[in-house]
C-alpha cells in the first residue's frame, strides 16, 4: 500500500488539492449568493454586471439592448430591438467556470508569482470570453431562434470549456511543477 501510494503521490497530491481548492471556492460562492440580497443588483451582482456588460457590447454593435429582472425567477432578461431573446442567470456569469480553472491552476502550481499571475489573466480571458458569449448567442438568439438548443447547449459551451482546456494544457506544459518532476 504504501508502494502503491509513494507510486502515485502527485497524482493523490493533484486530486486533494484539487478538490479541496474547488471545495472552498464552490462553498464561499454558494455563501456569496446566499447573501446577496438582489436589492441593488439584481439577483446578484456578478450575474448583473455581465447583463449589464453584454448589453453594453450589444449597443457598440448597433443593437438596441436592454436587461431587465426578470419578474418570475431570479434571472435578468435580455432584450434586443424589443424582442426578448435570452436570460441571464447566476450560470452564465462565468464564475463556475472560473472556479474550475482556479482549481486546476493550484493544484498543477507552479511558482507562485506565476501562478498568481496565470489565474488573474486567465480569469479576465475567460471572463471576457463569456461576455463575447452571452453576445454572440443573443444575437444568434435574436437572428436564429431555431437554432436555440444547438447554439445554447453545444456551440458555446463547447467554446468556454475548450478554451478552459486549452489554458490548462498551456498551463501544465508551460509553467506547471509537473513539468519539472518528470524531466
């Protein structure tokens, strides 16, 4: 046993780190929502500020956007030339996904002043990745109503988890430990 633990020590060291790291974040995201009270920013002030940033971005292209909560659930609801088109909801305001590649970064750390500097930028890249998300599938939304299930359950998540993907391969080729053990 203690073999076959000396064996895979980085391997237990990725997946303990990894979930406790993932733990943490989920658990004190869950209490930051809890709190939220949704009296100025409704329903939580991430999910409105991606809102209010999408709707933003959908003016520079010259569409008339507006966001407006949503009065049956906690959503925000996103308008373009008077059409409702989509919602905004707690998912889609990228922090899940920036949790998860938080997690992966700490558990594949490298020096901590990169690996400080990885999360912020991947964090902003990734960010601002969904904005563009929660654009062009409006828009899509707007133009393709029909293309509903294809463009909001395979098209963009594909695209953010992709792009999370591919700043973890960056990351553990580039400036992980593991890189390091193994040469």
């Amino acid at each position: 046993m203690k073999k076959l633990i000396s064996k895979y020590k980085s391997v237990i060291k990725f997946i303990f780190s990894f979930l406790l790291v993932y733990s943490v974040l989920t658990i004190t995201y869950k209490f930051y929502l809890q709190l939220s009270t949704g009296e100025k920013y409704y329903p939580d002030y991430m999910t409105y500020i991606v809102a209010q940033q999408s709707a933003d971005l959908l003016h520079d292209l010259d569409y008339r956007a507006q966001v407006i909560p949503h009065p049956n659930e906690a959503s925000i609801k996103l308008i373009i030339n008077e059409k409702y088109v989509a919602r905004v909801i707690e998912g889609c305001n990228s922090v899940s996904v920036i949790i998860l590649f938080v997690s992966f970064v700490i558990a594949f750390s490298g020096h901590f002043k990169v690996t400080v500097l990885y999360i912020f930028a991947g964090s902003v890249l990734i960010y601002i990745a969904n904005l563009f998300r929660v654009v062009i599938l409006s828009i899509g939304l707007y133009h393709y109503p029909w293309r509903k299930d294809i463009l909001h359950t395979v098209i963009f998540p594909g695209i953010i988890y992709g792009m999370v993907c591919l700043l973890w391969v960056f990351w553990v080729n580039r400036f992980s430990n593991i890189k390091k053990v193994n040469d």
